[in-house]
C-alpha cells in the first residue's frame, strides 16, 4: 500500500498540472485536494477495484483493507524560503 501510495503522488507529481498559480507538482496542493489525486490514481490499480475513497475520518479508506490519515508536511514554500510552521 505504501508503495501504491508513493507511485500515485509521484504520478500526480510528474503529470505537470499546477494547482491554481503554483509552479506543478504536488508541493501546494492542499490535503483535500491531494487525497482526491491520490485515490483516483490508486482507484486505476486492479487491486483497489475502484474502492478507494476519501472521507473526512479517516482520510482515505480502503474497504476492510485499510483506513489511512494523512498530514502534508512542507518545508519550503513555491518561493523557495522556509515554510512558516
């Protein structure tokens, strides 16, 4: 899973779309926003077939597979600097 996980924010990663005026990647995504990438990239993988979904608690949720919560950590910001917390 964790594996699956990675592939699918590299994927998100390498496919170029910026979200609103950032530069592309998945750094300025917000948590929502990124959870919806997430699960439709492993939504595609035979495996999950199509149960991947993303709730408010927990944060995605694989039908008696798994229930992960998530929590985005940025070091730098789209400028380059330090991010505030």
């Amino acid at each position: 899973m964790v594996l699956d996980i990675t592939e699918a924010l590299f994927q998100v990663d390498a496919s170029g779309v910026p979200f609103r005026s950032f530069r592309p990647g998945v750094g300025p995504y917000g948590e929502p926003q990124l959870l919806k990438l997430i699960a439709a990239q492993l939504n595609l993988l035979p495996k999950y077939k199509g149960q991947v979904v993303i709730r408010r608690n927990p944060d995605l949720l694989i039908p008696d597979q798994w229930a992960i919560e998530f929590k985005i950590a940025r070091p730098f910001g789209d400028n380059g600097k330090e991010a505030e917390n």
